[in-house]
C-alpha cells in the first residue's frame, strides 16, 4: 500500500457529510455508499488510513456494528483493505472501466487538450524576430539561462504582478512543464514524496511517478483549497516538494486568494518546503486584468516558491517557451543540472515571444476577450443540453470542470468517442484514481465545434445512463 496518511474520525464526517439516505434502513449501505463516493470524488485518495471502528461509530454517532459492516461491503468491494495490527485502508477497485480509445472519424472534436490556436499578432513578431536573428547568427547560440532581453522583459511583467524580479532570477526553459521537470529531478530523490492538489494537471502526475517520487493528493473542493489539509499532509507526510496551480487552477478554474496564499506561503516558509507554482495560466483572467489579481505565491513564500510559466497557452503551444523564476542560488544549481538533459532553448523562438511580450497587452486583451466568449458559449450549450451536470463559471483558463450527476466518467469518455468527441475521464487528473463524478471540458474550441460536441456529450451520456455500471465498485 502506498501510504498518504491517516485521516481522522472527525475530519471523515465531514467529507462523509449527510451520509444516511433520508427513511433508509440500511445504515451500513448507506455509510458504504458515502465512503465510495468519496473515493470516486477524489476526497478519499488511495492509501487513506481510515480511523478505527471504535472512532467512527463515536464520530458518526452510529453503533460499531453499523461501521464494520460497512467495511466489510467496502472491503468485498475492493475499495478497503484491512491487516490485523495496522487498521483499515483505502485501496485500488479490483475493477477499472478500460481507458478511452481516441477517435478515428476526421469530424472528431477534441476536447482533451485546452489549448488554443495562435494569438492574433504572432506572424507579425515572428517577421521582426527574424531580422533581430541577424544579430545572433555570428554567435554560437548557445543562451546559457536565456536571452537578456526576454528574461528582462518576463522579469518585468512579474515585478508588474507585485514581486519584484531581475533578470537574474529568470531562466528560459522549454515550457513549463520542462521548467517543472527540471526542479523535480533536482530537489528529488527516488522514494520522496511530492505534494499535489487532487486534482491536478496529469502531465506533472506523470512526471512525478517517472522520477520515482509518489504524489500525495490533498483534495481541492468545490469550495477551493483545503488549507488545513495541506497543512495535515506536510505534518504527516514531510514531502521533498511541493506542486500547486494557484492560478486559475487546471481542471477546477479556481484561483487561491491572497489570503490564502499568505497561509500557504507561511507552511512552506516554516516547514522548507520547494513548491513549483505553475502559472501556465495565470495571463488568462477572463473578468480582469492580470496584474490586478493577487501577487505570486513567491511574493508569501519567498526563495521556497519556485515560479514556472509558459507562453503555451497565452500566445500559442507552438513556440515552446517558458520559463522558471527562483532564487539566483537555486537557478545557479538548476542551469548546473541541466546540461544533464538539455543545453538551452532556441534563439529563434525566444526572439519571437520578446517581440510579442514588447508588443504590449493587446493582442492577450483579445485572447482573453475570444475566451471569455467561448467560455459563455460552451456555459449556454452544457446547461441546455446537460442540465443535470453542475459547474462554477471559472474566472479564467480555459476549461468547465463539471460534476456529473453520477460516477460515470471513464464510460462517459469512452461512450463520448464513439460520437466523436474526445475527452479527459476524470480519474487522469487523479493521482490515484477517482474522481468518476467529474469531468473536464475546455472552451478553446470555435463556438460551433463547442455547441456540436455538447450535443454528442448528451447523446453520449443518455446512451450510458440506462445502463449499470456493472465494472465499478458496488456498496
């Protein structure tokens, strides 16, 4: 079993909320049904220790007769696994629906990966970049942490969000997810353990599982952040690192306020604990301005907050920019370990995104404006033609995360493909399953391809829901 820590009898009742189906007399059914739910919603990650018997049923108010014949169901279910001397604890279902086949139909809709096609104004950066490349073509190309210029000017737009940076604490990278895979093979070890949301984007889930360190989730509700247990985590599970998006987070859209960064800043300050901040979509503020909103974790953290951030989904995934800004000290042992893997980002490319960064805020204003249209328009078509599916409108990104009314987000993914629509299950957000009640639908799509794919989700939902989930876990 993969340990993430005991949870206590209280804090279960909680996420167990109103658990006893009103007039029902199967008490232990009901209980086994709750605790499922939380499983399959992510609350209760594989590994969970679960509290004794004795804590439960006192918790709860129920007999203990009551609570172990719900783990009993639980653990024929394969959802509990119990060894006499270490208690009971949340395990991997025997049974998993099979993963989602991509469609073949050239009318497919991908709605699998949020990203968005250039930004207005590249072609016209990339005809300056070039005549600036003469410049560099009697060098050897190599940049080292980047060239001046864009450092100077990524550093720029960081001190406008309220944390001042030179350029010295900037190092191009090739996006955000290289710049995180960069720290993580540095500050890790095989064996560490790094703290995620749960749940989180699935490429870093990846990274952190091929470095051989072992995610250890804290829930993001529907209410945001869970402070208290993250703060519980890092007591209990003293991580190596730390990764988070407090920044119109992926999938949920949700953004951790100042206050909360303050707290969240503080525990990782007092415990020394690395967190990797990705900002991929912090320039996507659908209602403001960017620089109006909250300053960067870092601003709280101090050198403990790594900042990464990408021109992937601001301006175009074509150019493969990012970047990390940290401390001088840290970015020195990063660029000292990176030659390990690669030797620096192109000049070309770099040259682009500074001529597009030094071009001013029109063209994102734009971004931001086409996104919010389309965030409106996929908002309209889901709500008309999924009306049991419920969502918070995000502020910004560029994706619904929506709560299916029953778990069923694997065979909605599979269902979704046969009509032509490509879609993310839930649990690949996960870092240990779950999540089957949720799932996530990007709005950077042409209006008529969003209204298209909502009706083929419809039709794809009403062709599973008649039928019994017979390969998932049944309390």
């Amino acid at each position: 079993m993969d340990a993430i820590g005991r949870i206590s009898a209280r804090r279960l009742a909680v996420v167990l909320g109103a658990w006893r189906r009103s007039g029902s007399r199967h008490g232990a059914a009901d209980l086994a049904a709750a605790i499922e739910l939380g499983v399959l919603d992510g609350q209760l990650p594989v590994g969970t220790r679960l509290p004794s018997e004795r804590e439960l049923a006192a918790a709860l108010d129920v007999s203990r007769t009551l609570v172990a014949a719900a783990l009993d169901r639980l653990r024929e279910a394969g959802l509990v696994a119990s060894r006499r001397g270490a208690g009971s604890w949340i395990t991997t279902p025997r049974s998993r629906p099979p993963a989602a086949a991509p469609p073949d139909s050239p009318e497919a809709i991908d709605l699998a990966r949020a990203a968005s096609p250039a930004i207005p104004g590249l072609a016209a950066a990339v005809d300056r970049a070039r005549l600036l490349l003469v410049d560099e073509l009697g060098g050897h190309g190599y940049t080292g942490r980047g060239l001046p210029v864009l450092r100077e000017r990524i550093a720029q737009r960081y001190a406008a969000r309220g944390l001042p940076t030179t350029p010295d604490q900037i190092m191009i990278t090739n996006g955000a997810h290289h710049a995180f895979v960069l720290a993580l093979r540095m500050l890790t070890h095989p064996g560490d353990r790094v703290l995620v949301e749960q749940p989180t984007y699935p490429n870093a889930l990846d990274a952190i599982r091929n470095a051989h360190t072992t995610p250890v989730p804290v829930a993001l509700g529907e209410h945001g952040w869970d402070l208290a247990g993250m703060e519980a985590a890092v007591r209990q599970t003293a991580p190596r690192m730390a990764y988070f998006i407090v920044d119109f987070h992926n999938p949920t859209g949700e953004r951790l306020d100042e206050p909360g960064r303050e707290r969240l800043g503080a525990l990782l300050a007092r415990t020394q604990t690395h967190a990797v901040v990705d900002e991929t979509f912090v320039e996507l503020d659908l209602e403001g301005d960017p620089l109006d909103g909250p300053p960067p974790l870092a601003a709280f953290a101090g050198s403990w907050a790594i900042s990464v951030g990408t021109a992937s989904k601001s301006h175009w995934g074509g150019l493969r920019i990012g970047w990390i800004r940290a401390s001088e000290d840290l970015l020195t042992r990063l660029s000292s370990a990176r030659f390990g893997s690669d030797l620096g980002s192109p000049v070309f490319e770099q040259l682009v995104l500074a001529e597009l960064l030094g071009a001013g805020d029109g063209a994102l204003a734009a971004r931001r404006a086409d996104l919010r249209g389309l965030r409106d328009v996929l908002v309209e078509a889901v709500r008309r033609e999924l009306p049991e599916w419920r969502f918070h409108v995000p502020a910004g990104g560029s994706s619904l995360w929506c709560r299916l009314p029953e778990p069923m987000s694997t065979r909605l993914a599979v269902a979704a493909a046969n009509h032509g629509v490509q879609i993310a299950p839930g649990s690949r957000f996960s870092a240990q399953g779950g999540l089957e009640r949720w799932i996530r639908l990007p709005f950077a799509q042409p209006a008529s391809r969003l209204t298209e794919a909502t009706t083929r989700l419809a039709l794809a939902a009403a062709s599973i829901r008649a039928t019994p989930a017979d390969d998932l876990p049944v309390a």
